[in-house]
C-alpha cells in the first residue's frame, strides 16, 4: 500500500480540536495508522508547529478528559505533524502545500472548513498542481443548503475528482451503533424474514438531543432542524432500516440500495403536508435540573422572533413493494427531554388471537443507537398462576451491548471514518445521487411547509416537543415510544 498523506484544511477550527485530532490520535494509539502516515495541519494563524502544537494538546485535553494522551504518546503523536500557514482564499498560499506533497504518497485532503471554501479550495489545488497523483478528497456536511447548491458543489468537486475520491461524511454512518443495524438485519436471519408490511405495523426513528443551539445561531437560524439532521442523518437511518439487502459490503453495492429508498419516498406536498408534518421551536423551559432560554433568547440570537424550526416530526411513506402501507414516523429536535438515538420497529397483531380477553400484544424490537446502546424485544408469555390458565404478559429479551464492557471505550465515528478514508473504502461514506435525492425530498417539503404556511408550535425546552407531535402518530392509533 502507498503511504498516505493527511492534508487538513482548518486544522485549528473547533471540529479538527475536538473530533478530527483526537480520533487520529486514538487511531495512532491502537496502531492503526499506516507506517509513515503524514499530517499536514492547514490554517491560517501565523504561528509555528510548535505552538500550534501545544494549543492543540491543550485543546484535545478538554475534549478527551480521561482519554487524553500521556506525554510519551503525544511525544509519538506530534511526530506526525507538520504545520502549513495558508490562507485559503490566497491561491499563491498554495504553492507552500504543493512543495510539502509528494506525488509518490497518497494525498487525503479533509476540508473541515465553512462550505464556502470548498470551490475555491479546489481550484486553487488544481491551480497550483497539487491534484497530481492519487488525490482523495473528504467533506463535512453540509453540501449544499438545497438540489441546487448541492449540485453545484457536487459539480465543482466533480471537475476535479472522480466519485470513487470523493468522500462525503454523515458522521452517523461512522457510528459503531449505527453499523450494527446492518449486522443486525442482514446477520440474522429471522429478523431479516420478519422485516416487511406482512408483519411490521409502522418504525419509528427518533433523535432527540439535550442540547440546544451551542453558540451556532446565526448558522443554525438559516438551515433549521430538518436540513441540519433529517436531510442527512435521519435519512442515513431510514435507508439503513429498509433498504433490500445489498449484494455485498461495497459502496456501490449499499449505495444503490439506499438510493432506491431515498427515491422511494413519497412527495410531501400541499395537500399532505398539515397531516404529515409538525414543526416546532423551543420555548424557555428546564434541562437537566437548569432553566434554559427559548430558541430566540440564546446568546448570539439576531432577532425576537423567527421562523426556523428546532423540532421536526414527519409521517413518512416508502413507496414500494416492502413497505407499502407502513408508515415512517420520524422526530427530531434540539433541547428534548433526553439525549436518545432510537429506532423502534413496531410489528403487527396477531391475525387470529387464540387467547381471548383482549390479549394482543404485539412485538416490538427497540434498537437503541445512543445512549445504552444495545436492542431490546418485547415477548410474550405465559403469566405463571394457577389462577389464571393462560394469560399472557410482556417480557423483554435486552441485549445491552455494552455489558461486559462498561471499561470499554466506544470508538467515535470520526475514528472508523479516518480509517476507512485512508484505506480507500468508502462503503461509510455518501454518495453524490443519495445527497441530491435526499435534497429533493426535502426541498419538496420545505416548500410545501411555505406555501401550506405550516406554523410553528412552541414547546418547551426539555419535553418531548409540541403537542401536535403527539397528534400527528396518536390519530393513527399509535404513539411514540418515549
Ligand atoms: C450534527 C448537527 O451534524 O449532528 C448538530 O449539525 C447535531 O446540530 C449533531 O447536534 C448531533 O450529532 P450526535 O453525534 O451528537 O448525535
């Protein structure tokens, strides 16, 4: 294999201190880089390696608490490094990278750097003839706020890398939990059997998160809930859970698949969208034991009111032979109730109950992704009475994946996706058609939210989101899991 060269561009942004160093560390840690792996940290502070260095150590201290390096192994660590100054909307800075490169290595470009960057990063590596050799290329989301800025960023990367190059992150596809959804469906076979409309009543997939908009306002104002996760994460999940089996590991392979789902989504328009979709915004309220501020009183807020969602609820149909007549119900929103990635599939009742008295109770496997990750099904048994000949209850079968392992850490998902980008595999990553189709959908449904003029409901900070949320599943005669 060819040594790889790691190029960072905005090595001293928040993202590089807090999940790209210290997932290169851990990996460097476990040996698990390649023998003579450079790293190339980019920005644009005018300072030396050195003191780049220690602000970093610094900074992945803070990040890392007990998992921070030792001095011996940031000793080991640090050799790595080297420290490019460039101002990346400089193209003559671009001659200092193309003199550190080396045609004969492999070149990992990552660019942890606003959206905006991304073309003229390119054409500025192109200019200076830094893309000769093989030149791979990783991007953080978003690409794109829209199909059409999604196609133009996909086209500017397009002229200057193939697609087998190009690497796009949704850092829940790197999550060791997530992974474990294709272990667990196409593993087992009796899950797999069960997997469809003859006996999957509907799936709910929730993310909640504690936290509200962490000092991101201005950003997170323009995009909202709904293009900052269910565009990318959410939609990752929902391929994930009904994709058909893939021929194999490869990206191609898994991709097809996903992109069959993603085209398969039904359109959300004006006529559906007052029955398919909630939007909500939080109001002032308490978490985790403190009163918070509302969504437009958080420090960094530009105005009183607005109308970016921070909660989404969407009753979603996949338009094909497996799923039809299942709904997809899917949440999400920030300053919830509790931090919870899950995923429920809710079977069907029995077709005949033999049992009288009103008992059907049907399975339920809840696959918890974070936190406690670990899959749990409900049974049901014989209650032991001699009372009562057969009566039944629920029993719950918990595979906690963590038992056993309490000392164990976790691998982040930065730590996978790094390994997979060096070794060239990019089964974990997205690909152009999954991102634009996913925009599609969205962009429908945005626009049907606007021209239905779909309000946004307050709810406050640390419940489960706005009442109608609870409307949107309960008038189906169902409810959420939490
Ligand atoms: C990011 C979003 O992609 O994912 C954030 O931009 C969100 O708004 C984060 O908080 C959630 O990631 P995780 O791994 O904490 O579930």
């Amino acid at each position: 294999m060819q040594p790889v060269d790691l190029i960072i561009f905005g090595a001293s942004g928040d993202l590089s201190a807090r999940k790209l160093f210290p997932a290169l560390f851990q990996l460097d840690r476990a040996n698990l880089l390649p023998t003579d792996f450079r790293i190339a940290a980019i920005a644009r502070d005018n300072i030396d390696l050195g003191t780049f260095l220690s602000k970093l150590r610094a900074r992945m201290s803070t990040a890392m608490g007990n998992n921070a390096p030792s001095d011996d192994e940031w000793q080991q660590y640090s050799r790595l490094f080297s420290y490019l100054n460039a101002d990346f909307s400089r193209p003559t800075d671009f001659s200092i990278i193309k003199t550190w490169l080396d045609d004969q290595r492999v070149s990992l470009f990552y660019l942890a750097t606003p959206p905006s960057l991304f073309a003229p990063i390119c054409d500025y590596l192109s200019q200076e003839n830094c893309l000769t050799g093989d030149c791979r290329i990783v991007l953080e989301k978003p690409i794109g706020e829209n199909l059409d800025s999604s196609i133009v960023v996909n086209g500017t990367l397009a002229q200057y890398f193939s697609e087998s190059s190009i690497y796009r992150i949704d850092h829940y596809l790197g999550k060791e939990t997530v992974q474990n959804l294709l272990a667990l469906r196409f593993a087992n076979r009796f899950i797999n059997s069960q997997w469809d409309q003859s006996c999957i009543d509907h799936i709910q997939i929730t993310v909640a998160e504690v936290i509200g908009i962490e000092g991101r306002w201005s950003y997170y104002d323009k995009v909202g809930q709904l293009r900052d996760m269910v565009q990318n994460h959410l939609m990752q999940l929902l391929c994930l859970v009904a994709m058909e089996p893939p021929n194999g590991l490869e990206a191609e392979s898994i991709r097809d698949e996903k992109v069959k789902i993603v085209k398969a989504l039904r359109c959300i328009d004006v006529k559906t969208v007052d029955d398919h979709v909630v939007r909500g915004q939080y109001a002032q309220g308490w978490s985790t034991g403190r009163s918070v501020p509302g969504y437009t009183e958080e420090s960094g807020s530009e105005r009183n009111s607005s109308d970016t969602e921070t909660f989404v609820a969407i009753k979603a149909h996949v338009d094909n032979w497996r799923w039809a007549g299942v709904p997809f119900y899917l949440r999400t929103g920030k300053r919830m109730a509790e931090k919870v990635t899950e995923i429920i599939i809710q079977y069907k009742e029995l077709p005949h109950n033999i049992f009288g008295g009103g008992a059907n109770l049907p399975n339920k496997l809840i696959i918890r992704l974070q936190p406690n990750e670990g899959i749990e099904m409900t049974m049901v048994s014989k209650r032991q009475s001699l009372k009562e000949k057969l009566a039944l209850q629920t029993h719950t079968l918990n595979l906690d994946f963590r038992e056993g392992h309490q000392n164990d850490r976790i691998p982040d998902a930065y730590e996978r996706l790094f390994l997979d980008a060096i070794n060239g595999d990019q089964s974990l990553f997205v690909g152009r058609e999954e991102i634009e189709e996913s925009w599609r959908w969205c962009d429908g449904l945005l626009q049907a939210c606007k021209d239905q003029g779909v309000e946004i409901k307050p709810y406050h900070a640390g419940s489960w989101g706005p009442a109608k949320a609870e409307i949107l599943i309960e008038k189906d005669g169902r409810s959420w899991h939490v």
